[in-house]
C-alpha cells in the first residue's frame, strides 16, 4: 500500500500494543504545568488570605486551596496571578481605578 497508509497502520498497531500494555516502540510523556505559587504572591503583596480573597473577588475557600495545592488556578484566574508575580503593583494600579 502506501507509505501514508503504513504508517498509520504502525501508529495504530503501536496504540493498540501500549493500551494492552505490552512492550514496545511507543514512548508516553508527561508535561507538568508551570506551578502558580499563590501563597508567595500573596504574602509579597502583603495580604492575608481573607484580604486577598476580598480583593481579587474569590472565596476565601479558593485561596486554601489554591495554596495548599487541592486545586489549580486556570482561565483568567491564572493570568491575573502570573501578572500578581510579576508586577504586583500593576494589579493594585488596575483595581484601583
């Protein structure tokens, strides 16, 4: 047949061997999220984590969480937090008016 076709009937015969868990040529990998470290941004702002909460308009419940690592910030969140880092008074400015 031709190559195109071969190699998709080698990728699918590689899948299925790795999903049966036998040996083979297929390589898995895992890629780790760069780690928001809530808890340093908010204490280099200088917050408790009520006041922190308060300010940026999330559950104090969030925050615990966040900082102890049973949940991970996404979306918007996760942008606003990486700008926290690197320019806190950015965000203090912003709120601010």
């Amino acid at each position: 047949m031709s190559r195109a076709f071969d190699g998709l009937r080698e990728g699918l015969e590689d899948a299925l061997a790795y999903a049966k868990g036998e040996p083979g040529r297929a390589v898995a990998s895992q890629v780790a999220a760069d780690r928001v470290d809530v808890a340093a941004i908010r204490v280099a702002m200088g917050l408790s984590q009520p006041a922190f909460a308060k300010t940026f308009a999330v559950s104090l419940s969030t925050v615990r969480k966040w900082e102890q690592g049973q949940r991970v910030p996404s979306g918007p969140a996760r942008v606003l937090l990486r700008v926290m880092e690197r320019d806190p008074q950015a965000v203090r400015r912003a709120l601010e008016g």
